[in-house]
C-alpha cells in the first residue's frame, strides 16, 4: 500500500469554496472495539490527489455536518481508507458513521489537508493514544520506506479498543510499546522525553496527552514537537471585542463584533473565503495576516506558527487585545 497515489483529479466546489470529492464507501471493517475503518472510492474512477503523511479530510457524514479524519493509507485499487472511533458523549458525527454509513453509500469528502507533516530525514519518536494512531500508522509506513529510525508508544484503555496495536506490535516487535492501561503500567511520557534526542516527536491522541508530551518536551529544542489536534480550542468561544479588518484582495473594511467571527463578516462583504470545520481545527479557512497582532483560538498552528503572526484561522480567531485593526490577503 502507498501513502498516495499519482495524477490527481479535482472534485466539486462545496458550499463555502473548498474542494470536495464525490465518493461512495467502497468497504467497511471493524478493526477494534467502537472504531471502524472506511475505504472511500471516487464515484466516477477518478484517480484521488496525492497525499503526505499526517494528512486529513473533511468526511461529510450527514448533510451539512463534517468531521475530519485522518488518512490511515491509500489501498492497492486507489482508495482513501479513514479509521472512526465512536464516541456516544461527542457531537454526533462519529455515531452517524458507525450506526447510519453502509457499504455502498455516497458521501462527500472534501481535501485531503496537512498540518501534522512528517519529516523522513529525522529520526521519529510516535506517540498515539486510541485512534491517534491513524495518522500515525501513515507516517510509520512512510518511516519503512524511507529507512527512518522510528519508535511508537501507543496507549489505550486495552488492547481490544487500541486499533492496528496486534499488526504493528507483530511486524516490529523492537520499536513498538503497547501500554493498555488494563495490563500494563501507563505510558511514562515525562520518563520517555526526560533527555532530549535528535529526533521528532509526533503525538495524536486524546488533549490530556498531548497537553503532557508538549509539557515534557517543553526543553526539547525548537520545533522537536508536533502534534495533531482535532477538538477546539478551550477558548474558541472566549468573549471578544469589535475590531476593524482591512481585506486587500477584495478592497473592503469590515468591521467585526464581539458576537461574531472574522469569517461570518467577510463572507457577508462578499469576500471569497476557503472554510469547512468553522472551529479552528482544520486548517481550510487559513489567511496571510499582513498587519496587526492576533489572539489565536485555532489548534492547527503550533505555538512558533502563531507567535508569527503571519496566518489565521478565521473562523475562529481575532485581533489580539489592545489590537483595533488587523489587515488580511483576503
């Protein structure tokens, strides 16, 4: 299997600009207790973009509702495969993909994206919890082709919830730790970033873990640490005030208040703006920032990215307090 395959074809313009895929569900398999993996195939045969490592999509999984997961591997016919974990206490889109999506349904897929890249040239240290192993599972077959020495510590609730643990722990023995929390200690993150090494750190997973690989890599050196977040930020919907933004593509100056986002604003001025998620977490609504200073609520920038200043996520995030006027390529 590859990480993706050649000549890639575009799909449809969804309703807010991105780019979407008309796909059915070519196969569906039940890899681990609640999570289930989808083999999305192009309705008409078309050959599907390229993709890296890390990469996610923005799966339509009933009208008007996307969630965005992360590609597990292009299979040998050309198909996307996704892993879903059911979790009852969420928004409701992964218990549509378990209780309503069949075999043979169409849906929409819009991307595929990426803000979790993975650098063959540097050493790896995996760490997953639960279905964060699905992009990792990608960058550890990028690893094996590459020749990049790589580790994984993936943990879980137990092994029956813990997606892919058997294949991966019997095809590398020596570089896989399981740490199902059932039948063995819990991961020991501080004791495993304790030294730092000349290696990349990549962690998905639930917010607790990834919260802790950051804080125990804190002394690792610049850019050591990457991780992929698909909950909002705790303050996405912190309370804001107005603000003036100039957009140099389309010539207007909007003004945004404190019950609204960027993104509502400049889409009501006639701006043309890429979106899918509207909660920061994808990363589809990204903008040049050309002046000013912003308070970031996306968790697809790593903490460098947005001291920057150079982007947004619209959707989410404003000018910074004591920031009255932002100008944005938009």
């Amino acid at each position: 299997m590859s990480a993706g395959i050649s000549n890639g074809a575009l799909g449809v313009v969804g309703t807010h600009g991105e780019v979407q895929h008309r796909m059915r569900i070519a196969a569906r398999r039940q890899v681990a207790t609640d999570v289930v993996t989808l083999d999305l195939a192009p309705v008409d045969a078309t050959p599907l973009p390229v993709w890296e490592p890390g990469a996610h999509v923005d799966l339509e999984v009933a009208p008007g509702t996307q969630r965005q997961y992360s590609l597990v591997t292009t299979t040998d016919d050309g198909h996307w495969r996704v892993a879903v974990l059911r979790e009852a206490t969420g928004r409701g889109g992964s218990v549509a993909v378990h209780d309503v999506l069949r075999v043979g349904d169409e849906v929409i897929v819009g991307g595929p994206r990426n803000h979790f890249g993975f650098d063959p040239g540097r050493p790896a240290v995996f760490v997953a919890g639960g279905i964060g192993i699905t992009p990792i599972s990608a960058m550890i077959a990028a690893a094996e082709r590459a020749g990049t020495p790589w580790e994984l510590h993936y943990a879980g609730r137990s092994r029956d919830r813990m997606a892919f643990a058997d294949e991966l722990s019997a095809a590398h023995p020596d570089r896989v730790l399981l740490a199902a929390a059932d039948e063995a200690p819990r991961l020991n993150v501080v004791g495993l970033l304790a030294e730092p090494r000349d290696a990349v750190v990549y962690c998905c997973g639930p917010r607790g873990l990834m919260d802790a690989v950051e804080a125990a890599a804190a002394h690792w050196p610049a850019g050591s640490v990457r991780v992929e977040r698909f909950e909002p930020a705790a303050d996405v919907d912190a309370p804001g005030e107005a603000f003036e933004v100039e957009l140099t593509v389309t010539g207007a100056t909007i003004t945004v208040p404190a019950d609204r986002t960027l993104l509502e604003v400049a889409e009501d001025a006639g701006a043309f703006v890429l979106s899918s998620c509207r909660e920061g977490t994808c990363g589809t609504c990204e903008t040049p920032v050309l002046e000013g200073s912003v308070d970031h609520r996306d968790t697809v920038l790593s903490p460098a990215e947005q001291a920057d200043d150079r982007t947004m996520m619209v959707c989410v995030s404003r000018a910074a307090a004591g920031c009255p006027r932002l100008v944005l390529e938009l």
